[in-house]
C-alpha cells in the first residue's frame, strides 16, 4: 500500500490517543549519510529548532512498553520512505 506525505505528517502530529498514551509508529528513513534506518516503534519528540521550517520531524525508538530507548533521530520530511508499512508517496 502508499500514503502520501502530507497524510503522514497528519498523522505524525496526533501525539497522544484520548486515554493519553504516546502514539507508536514504525517509520523507515534515509539519514542525511545516506544510511537506510528502519525503527519498528517510535514515538514523535520535539527538535531544538524550527521543525518547519527546517522541514524535518524528530523521532525517538521506544520499547514494547513505550519506553524510550536510543536517541533522538532527526528525520528529514522528504527522506521517509516507510509509514507503518506503507510507502510514502509525494
């Protein structure tokens, strides 16, 4: 299946369900070196600048209890090639 980009921004802004709870995703992107990283639960985080502006988006790993493990990865918009299994189209 495809999804476009602006559908996964969309869904990359939901934060938190109703009860509360992060939202877990699994996204698949091209870091700026060029190295493939795929991150099968993830949770959306903030960057200490304009994420906008800079078009990017920040990502974090979390476990199957929602806990934070490695680092934060800033995640160009236009590098995301996977959403929640499905390809990212324009």
């Amino acid at each position: 299946m495809k999804i476009r980009r602006a559908d996964v921004l969309r869904e990359y802004d939901i934060k938190e369900t109703p009860l509360g709870k992060q939202v877990v995703f699994s996204i698949r992107f091209v870091k700026k070196s060029g190295e493939l990283v795929f991150l099968p639960r993830a949770v959306a985080t903030g960057l200490p600048w304009n994420m906008a502006e800079n078009r990017q988006r920040g990502v974090i790993p979390v476990d199957a209890f929602g806990d934070k493990i490695g680092h934060i990865y800033p995640v160009r918009i236009d590098n995301i090639i996977e959403w929640n299994g499905n390809r990212v189209m324009l």
